[in-house]
C-alpha cells in the first residue's frame, strides 16, 4: 500500500473542506452583517398581545387650532325659554330650575332628553351625551362643534340633575364661542399612531378592545380673554375607559373631569 499516496490524499481532502468551509463563514457573516432586522409591525404587536379594535373611522387629513371664549349670556338669550327659573350668575353659566319636572324612562337613552335639549336648552342641538351618575344623580353633555366634543371641558357642559324618581328637576349650562381658527391646517396623526403612542407607553392592557375611536377638542392653552383648544384623539377601551392622544404631537393627555377648564 503506497501510505505516502494516501496522505497526501487526506491532506488535499482535508485542504478543499477548509477551504470550503472558510467560505461558507465567509457568506454567513457577510449575509449577517448587511440583513435588516424585521420591525414588528403595530397590528402583530396588537395580535401577539390580543389586543383587538374596531374600524378605524375616515377622518380629515388635517385639522387646525381653535381660539375659543367662554359665552356670557344675557337675558335675551334666554326669553325664549319657558317653564324654567334661570339665574345667569357672573354671566358664563346659567343655573335653571323647572317649573315642571322631566321625566326620564328606567332604562335611560340619550333620546328622552333629545326633544328637551331642542325645546328648552340655548343651543341644544350642539351637545352631545357624555355620561349618566347614578349615584350622583347626574347626566351629563358636552358641547361639540363641527361634530367634534370639547372633552371635559367645563365652559363647554351641560348638567342635568335628577330626584330619586329619575326626573331632571334642574341643569347648569356653560358654553363656548369658537374666536378663530388659528394658523395653517397641520397634518393629523392617523387614528392607529395614536393607538401605537398609548401601546408603547403600556397603557394597552393584553386582551383588551379599543372599541371606539373620535376626534374631538382638548385645552392646549388658558389665556386670560381667549383659550387655545387642540384637534384631540380619543381612544375608547373596553368600552368605558377614555384615552386622549394629541392629534398633532402624538403625547398622551391626562384628562379628567373638572380637570381641562378653559377659564382662569
């Protein structure tokens, strides 16, 4: 047996395997350093965390500033207005007691006031039901303007209250004169950037729905005459808990009841 053959046989074996596999690392590590990593998409992050929505609502792509005013009634204002004692105070709220109390059906629906609202209310028809307090004995609206809701904001509210019968036995109205639109119509952040904003800073618990989205007014600036209100998104989850994102920075609001006031 000629040995000298055979290894040189291995050495030429082993030789082309070395060379081959020196190679393959060479690709694997060329192909490692320039592959760009795959971002998870918002909707996989939704689905991994089974967080579920509704149809995303068409919006206008832009919107602007509003400068607004808390409105001072006057006695003239309310003269239509019959079958009510009214107290305007300092001239911004109007405080009415009926002479004939309104009486609501036992499972409430924002239709038993709607004729009320059209009838007996400065402005009826531009607000909207926000909620009912049972145990505060409370319905409440806000106003909107051009179908969109100044949110919990207190120059923009109507307060029914009601007895232990469930009849509205008075309300207190507040209201807002729309100044001007302020500067150039900006871009507004699309609905599923503000859902993207509120998961990023974990406010999306895992299997939650978000089951309403709408686009209303929140206060950006107080001034001492006139107010700053901005475009303002709201993310409703499991239909009860209320987010607010800034419809153009994209930052999550904190409003509260009581708590996004318009008057200094």
């Amino acid at each position: 047996m000629d040995w000298s053959r055979i290894k040189t046989i291995f050495i030429l074996t082993f030789l082309v395997l070395d060379v081959y596999l020196v190679y393959q690392f060479i690709n694997t590590r060329d192909a490692a350093q320039y592959e760009i990593p795959k971002e998870t998409t918002l909707e996989e992050k939704l689905k991994n965390d089974d967080i579920s929505y509704v149809e995303v609502p068409e919006a206008k792509n832009k919107e602007q500033y509003l400068s607004v005013r808390a409105k001072v009634f006057t006695a003239e204002d309310m003269e239509k207005f019959k079958g009510q004692s009214i107290s305007l105070g300092d001239g911004t709220s109007i405080e009415a007691k009926l002479d004939k109390r309104w009486q609501l059906t036992g499972n409430f629906e924002p239709a038993d006031l709607s004729a009320f609202l059209k009838a007996n209310i400065f402005a009826g028809d531009q607000y909207k039901f926000w909620s009912k307090n049972d145990e505060a004995g409370t319905i409440t609206y806000y106003q909107e303007y051009e179908n969109k809701t100044f949110y919990y904001n207190s120059n923009a509210k109507l307060t029914f209250f009601l007895n232990e019968d469930q009849e509205v036995t008075s309300y207190r109205q507040t209201y807002l004169e729309i100044v001007d639109e302020l500067s150039e119509a900006e871009e507004l952040l699309p609905p599923l950037r503000a859902v993207d904003t509120l998961y990023k800073k974990g406010l999306l618990k895992p299997k939650s729905k978000i089951t309403d989205f709408e686009l209303g007014y929140s206060t950006l600036v107080s001034l001492t005459a006139s107010h700053v209100v901005t475009p303002t998104w709201r993310i409703e989850v499991n239909g009860k808990e209320n987010m607010f994102v800034h419809a153009f920075e994209g930052r999550v609001i904190p409003l509260t009841d009581g708590e996004n006031n318009t008057t200094e």
